[in-house]
C-alpha cells in the first residue's frame, strides 16, 4: 500500500517523539524539577498534536492534546508528578502510537476513541495535587500560531529533539524484506548531520572542479599532439 508523503514524514518524525518522551518520562518520574526534560516532552507532543491536526487525524489529535494539557498543568508546576500521572501519560503514548500504527498498515487512524484514557487525563488534569511553596516556572515561549506541518521543514531543528538535523531521506522498502518489523516506516528514514552534509558538498564541487580541468587539459593536449603531427 502507497502512504501519502505528507502521512510518510509525520509518521518518521512522530515515531522519534514518542520514543523521546518515554525516555522523558521515566527520567521525569525519578526527578520532575528538571524543566528541560518537562518543556521537551511538552514540545514533542504539542507538535504531533498540531501535525494531526494539519493532517485531519481527528483522534490521535484528540489523545494528544489531552496529553498536552496534563502536562501543561505539570510545566507550570499547578500539579506535582505522581505515579498515576506517569502511567496516564505513557498509555497516552501507547495510544498515540497505537493511531499511528494503524495510519503505517492501513492509511487510516484506528477507530478506537480511547474515551475512557481522556476522561482519566482530564481528571486528573483537574485534580489539585498542587505543589506546596514552589513558585511556578515560566513557560518555554512557544510559537503556536506556526503552521503545524510543512514537509519541507518537518525535519527542522527547532523541532528535531536531537541537535543539528537536517533533511530525512527516505527510500522504498519492500514490505516482504521488512516483514515483522514493528515500524518499517521508521526503517527507511537516516538522518544526516548538516555539518558533514556540508563538508561533503564541497568535496562534491572540488571533485566536479578538478575533472573539468582534467578534461581541458587532455583535450588541449590532444589539440597539441594533431598540431605538431606532420
């Protein structure tokens, strides 16, 4: 089955996050101070978030900003990280993941509402487990007024959870080679540093440079050799 590009690049980059914010997420539950790990964690699900929505993937946007709100709550520090927040939260990812897989198989997000995980997250959203003389952290300033997906800059860095990133290549993978693999998607994708595509580049054009001087130097060779021929 041929996936649409634009589903293609939001499945790439939507799988690197969730494997982010796991690894957020269990370090978060061992010590929830760290604002870094908490604004990226946020970062990462706002922006599947606004990509489902672009992409018109109504429940998966709806799981996603669930998520987004609970956090949100745990960003400004009106609500300490708790046991049962930390579970919510990844089978928030679980269910993410979950429409995902179903867009990779079948081109379309799963059926499942998950109306039992949102009525949960927005309890406890709206419980008050509130943290005691600490005063509130200044949210990381956001630009949501961005556009949500534009596939030539989905890989941007602003937005890549890992440093210096630039474009995503990608290549067509038989499904019978891939067969098994739990994300073959995520299997046809590199990433590539911008500085060592930039290096590369250069070698490219020198290399480019020196065969054309090569070529005009055989050939004015080739013009002498006739000229003094007798």
């Amino acid at each position: 089955m041929e996936i649409d590009e634009d589903i293609k690049e939001f499945l790439i980059e939507g799988y690197e996050y969730l494997n982010q914010i796991e690894e957020d997420l269990v370090a978060l539950e061992q010590s929830d101070s760290d604002p870094e790990v908490m604004n990226r964690i946020y970062r990462s699900l706002h922006t599947i978030k606004g990509n489902s929505g672009f992409l018109g993937v109504e429940k998966l946007e709806s799981v996603a900003h669930a998520g987004e709100n609970l956090l949100s709550r745990l960003r400004d520090r009106t609500m300490a990280m708790t046991p049962e927040i930390t579970s919510a939260l990844l089978e928030t990812i679980d269910a993410v993941r979950s429409h995902m897989e179903a867009l990779e198989t079948t081109g379309e997000e799963s059926p499942i509402a998950h109306t039992e995980l949102l009525d949960r997250l927005l309890q406890l959203q709206e419980s008050t487990t509130a943290i005691p003389e600490v005063a509130a952290l200044e949210p990381e300033k956001l630009d949501l007024t961005a556009e949500p997906l534009c596939v030539d800059a989905l890989l941007s860095i602003e937005q890549l959870p890992i440093p210096a990133v630039n474009n995503t290549t990608t290549e067509q993978v038989n499904p019978a080679d891939t067969e098994g693999d739990k994300f073959k998607i995520a299997d046809t994708a590199i990433r590539v540093d911008v500085g060592l595509l930039d290096k590369l580049m250069n070698l490219v054009g020198e290399l480019v440079l020196c065969r054309n001087q090569i070529l005009e130097f055989a050939n004015t060779q080739t013009a002498n050799t006739k000229t003094t021929i007798p």
